[in-house]
C-alpha cells in the first residue's frame, strides 16, 4: 500500500510538469483514480495519500465497496457502459457517470435521481474511431445528444468522454484527443455550463493533457496490474 502512495505522487508531479509544458494552468487536470478489480483497502491507501475521486466500471462490484467506504469523502464516477435497465442504482449511489451515449439512459437517470440529492454530474462519451467493441455516441451525434440531456432537470451535463483505440505513437495519441477537443470547444459555444474534457489513461495521458483534457482516469499506474 506504500507503493499506491508513491504511484500517487509520482503521476501527479508528471502531471502538473505536463501542464507546465502545454501551458496549462496548474491544478488544471483532475486524476480520477479507476478503482476497478481494487481490493477496498487499495482505494483506502490512495484516499490516505489525498485522493478524492474514484472510477469504478462494474455496478456490482462499485456498489459494494460504495457501502465499505460509506465513511470515506468521495466522489464516485462510473466509467464504464451503463445498460437502461441499470440506472436506478446508479442515480442513487454515484455523483457522476461519464458513459452516458443513448437519450434513454440519461432521461431515466434523471427521472431517478433523486429530488434531495444534487443533480447528478454526466459526460456523454463519444466513440471516436466508431469501434465496434465501444460504448459512446458517434462525434457527428454528440451535439444533438447534448443538447437533449442538458435540457434534463436532474443531470448537470459536464461535457464528454472517450477512450480512444489503442495507440503508442505520441503524435496519433494526440491527433485522437485533438478531434474529441475540437468538438468540446465548438459544444462550449452552445453549452457555456460545459467544463470537463475526460480523456487519458495510464498509457496515454501526457497527449490527453497536451490537448485539453481536465480530468484523466488512471488505474494501472496508481494501483499496479489488475487481478
Ligand atoms: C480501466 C479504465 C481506465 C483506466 O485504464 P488504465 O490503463 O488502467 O489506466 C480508464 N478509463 C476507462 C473507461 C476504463 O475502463
């Protein structure tokens, strides 16, 4: 558990050198740290080294430990495909969902989200090479689903999301984050409210950072190797 908190400070000073070097401002970028397939005492030792933000992919497994770390501050973010008949959980234990890509799943969020409860925080996630084997709206089609789900009143639309094909040259990692960045500052102009750009991973997140993203969901790097 040391190495968790080693991991930690060693990605966020690669992170705010990575602002400094595209002209970011510092504490630009969020790191979400992606918690899926972590035991509850690996979030715990990240939470001790100052993390406040939690990724979790599977609604089973993210319930679970939602309920052993009830005494723990923090904000959980689901990540990963979101199925319709899944959402009444989901609108009632997270505080933000970055996979939103069908106007069915974010009107049933927002019907079920709960009146006391602050609206919940969704980014519509964007399939920008159309893979097969990903979630996420067509780049064509992001506007107009914004567009609807900004209109519901228990989302608080953030801005948009994707993982984009797996890719080890920088330049093309670049290119990738460039076109969802692109998209994001022509949605800006509609939607002003818009302030979250979620992209970059353990492999890639110097090239997201290069190209505007303001929150980066890191697993492997933070936790070691999933089991
Ligand atoms: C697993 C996952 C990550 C983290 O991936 P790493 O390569 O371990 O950093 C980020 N985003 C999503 C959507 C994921 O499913």
């Amino acid at each position: 558990m040391r190495r968790i908190a080693d991991n930690i400070s060693e990605i966020l000073e690669r992170m705010h050198a990575f602002e400094q070097r595209y002209q970011r401002p510092h504490g630009a970028v969020t790191l979400l740290a992606v918690s899926k397939k972590q035991p509850v005492e690996a979030i715990r030792a990240a939470y001790a080294a100052g993390l406040r933000d939690f990724g979790e992919n599977y609604l089973q497994e993210a319930e679970a430990k939602i309920a052993a770390l009830a005494d723990l501050d923090i904000t959980w973010h689901l990540i990963g495909p979101l199925q319709s008949n899944k959402t009444r959980p989901v609108a009632r234990h997270f505080h933000w969902v970055h996979s939103v890509d069908r106007l069915k799943v974010a009107r049933r969020l927002s019907e079920q989200r709960d009146d006391s409860m602050p609206p919940l925080n969704v980014c519509i996630q964007v399939n920008l090479a159309n893979e097969e084997s990903k979630s996420g709206v067509e780049l064509d089609a992001a506007a107009t689903l914004c567009q609807e789900v900004a209109a519901l009143p228990r989302l608080r639309l953030r801005g948009l999301m994707a993982i984009p094909a797996a890719e080890t040259d920088f330049a093309r990692q670049r290119a990738q984050f460039a076109q969802l960045a692109t998209e994001f500052r022509r949605l800006q102009q509609q939607l002003p409210q818009l302030d979250t750009l979620s992209m970059g991973m353990s492999n890639d997140y110097e090239a997201a950072i290069a190209e505007g993203a303001t929150l980066v969901r890191i697993g492997t790097a933070v936790f070691g190797a999933r089991t």
